[in-house]
C-alpha cells in the first residue's frame, strides 16, 4: 500500500495498520444493541428524576429555555469524550430532552405554534446536525430538521409537496459529493442517511397526514402554483443532477445510445410524475442507491416508491383505468431502462478506468 493511499484513507477516518500490528477486536453487535438499550433506560430514569423536581421550571419559557440549553451543553461534552455506546446514546437521550425544552421556550414566548416557530427549530435543528460530534445525532437532527422543514412549509405557503422535493434534491447533492471531503465523510453520510429518512416520514405524513396545519389555509394563487408541481420538479432537478454525474464519471465507458436512452428515460418519468405525483423521488432515491453501490438507500427508495404507487391507486379523483394505464408506463419504461443499460453500458476493468476509478 502506497503511502498516498495510506493518507487519504488517513484523512477519511480509517485507520490502516501495519501488517505486524494486531488487528483490533470489534465490539459485537448484541454488545453495543445493549450498551445503547442501557444508555436509553439511564437516560429515562434520570431525566425523569430531574423533571419531578423541576417540574414547575415548565411555567417559565426563560427556566425552560435555559435548562434544555444546559441538557444540549452537556450532552455536547459526553459526545466529545468519545466514552462508547452507553455514554453517546445517554447523550443523544438528553440532548432531545434538552431540545424539546428549548422548543417548549421559544413556543411560549411567541405565543403558541406558528411557521415562525417551525422555521426557527428547522435553524435550530440544522446547526446541532452541523456541530453534534456524534453521527448518530447527526442523523437525528438531520431527520427532525426535515419534520420541521415540513411543518414549516405547510404554516406559510401550504405546499406539502415542495419540503420532500427540497429534501431529495440536497440528499442528492450530499450523496453525490460524499467523497470530496474525505475527513468528512462520515458525517455526510450521517447527514445524507438522515434526510433520506426524512423524506420517508414527509411522504407517509403527505400521503396519510392531512396535517392538523392545513386547515388554516383556503386555496390561493400562490398554493395553486406550488402544488403539487412543484415537488416533482424538484425531482426531476435531482435527476437531472444524478444523470449528470453519472455520465461524466463513465464518459469514456458509456455509449452515445445509452446516454441518449437515460435521457429519454428522464423525461418520460418526468411526464409520468406529472400524473402520478411521488413516483418520480422513489425512482431517483432508487438510481442514487444504485449510482453509488448503497443498497440500504436502494431499499429506502423502494419503500417510496411502493408508497407512492399505492397512494396514487387509490386516488379517488382519477379513472382506475388511467391509474393502471400509468403505472403499467412506468413499469415498462423502467425496465426498459435496465435493458437498455445492460446492453450499452460496458463497464472496463478497474484498472482499465481513469485514476483506478472504481465503477
């Protein structure tokens, strides 16, 4: 191994031992199932030790505030001792209680629930995914930062659709550079994990939820024109970003036909998805899974899509016949694209790739 590669794997995180050194013993996976259990029941017991005492600080928005401040503070500092499983979910465990408390705050002192509310702790929620030394808070705050994109969304503009297209596009982004910043990679994908589960909760939410919000707003011209294009559009950006890097990264390996069959196939989904709106963020979340060889993303992305067809099968406000009609479409432009791609798409040998890219 050359000592470049040894640097770069360095700087991503992973540590290279020489052959001499023994290999490290992992903690088993039932181990550390169980430090995190125990981490949450301590956690439990002693937040609600600490809220039987201080259960009167909830009458005061500044007591309050300042106690899910202190809860976030420390949690901070478990997180940076790096003390194994028990000690980062015992953290996490206070940090949302200590979240929650900051939330209960800020919502007295602006008089109750509003967009202003929901756009403040998206701020909020955003900066701890940025800051938290911990990957898996990483991905919870990435995940509730997407709630509140939603909730946000809905108490100004009422466009349901627009959050899960702004969503996917950014999970995009971040999937596609996960390797630019290799000292960061593992909190891109923490990131990048946690808005795709967030994009499954803003779907079962539009798709089931009827938020509690929505009532408050009558149809305007403004909703009118976000919805419901607007969230498929920013799909087909995401495609369309997808498509981009994954040409560019086989130029010299992909035929000129399969290059003209991934367009094709990009703007028949796009026309689909005007119909059967939701189709379109599953088969993108599904070809970025594939892209870079992630088949838990691959799965996430057959989760949306068998939640978007199903949801537009039994939409009442389209003929039975037109709904088949587009989902037989769908079918077989998709697997018209696997076809496609088969035949004209050649991978080389790895060593035959430019730099040793891997395909």
């Amino acid at each position: 191994m050359t000592d470049l590669l040894k640097e770069r794997l360095g700087q991503g995180g992973i540590d290279v031992a020489e052959r001499e050194a023994p290999l490290p013993l992992a903690t088993p996976w039932f181990v550390r199932a169980l430090q995190a259990f125990s981490g949450w029941l301590a956690a439990l017991f002693l937040i609600g030790f600490i809220a039987m005492g201080t259960v009167f600080i909830l009458d005061s928005s500044v007591a309050a505030g300042i106690l899910g401040s202190v809860f976030i503070a420390g949690a901070y500092a478990a997180l940076r001792a790096n003390g194994g499983d028990f000690l980062e979910h015992l953290a996490l465990a206070a940090s949302l209680t200590g979240q929650l408390l900051v939330a209960w705050a800020v919502a007295s002192a602006m008089g109750g629930e509003s967009a202003g509310l929901w756009w403040l702790l998206l701020l909020f929620q955003s900066l701890l995914a940025l800051i938290m030394p911990s990957l898996t808070h990483r991905c919870v705050s990435a995940f509730a930062a997407c709630l509140a994109l939603y909730l946000a969304l809905i108490g100004s503009v009422a466009a349901t659709s627009l959050a899960g297209g702004l969503v996917l596009l950014v999970a995009t982004a971040l999937w596609l550079n996960e390797f630019r910043w290799p000292a960061y990679m593992r909190q891109c994908q923490a990131l990048g994990y946690g808005l795709l589960l967030g994009l499954l909760a803003i779907q079962v939410m539009q798709y089931a939820g009827r938020s509690p919000f929505m009532f408050r707003h009558d149809d305007g011209s403004m909703q009118a024109w976000l919805e419901p294009w607007a969230g498929d559009g920013l799909a087909m950006l995401a495609l369309l970003l997808l498509l981009r890097k994954v040409l560019q990264r086989h130029a010299q390996v992909m035929a000129i036909k399969g290059r003209v069959v991934a367009c094709v196939a990009a703007a028949l989904l796009m026309l689909l998805s005007l119909q059967a709106h939701g189709l379109s963020q599953g088969a993108v979340v599904i070809m970025l899974g594939f892209a870079i060889g992630n088949r838990l993303i691959i799965g996430l992305g057959v989760t949306l899509l068998l939640m978007a067809g199903a949801n537009y099968y039994y939409w009442l406000e389209v003929t039975l016949l037109v709904k088949s009609a587009t989902l037989c479409v769908l079918g077989l432009l998709l697997l018209t694209l696997r076809w496609a791609m088969q035949r004209y798409w050649r991978t080389p040998p790895r060593d035959a790739m430019p730099g040793g890219e891997t395909p």
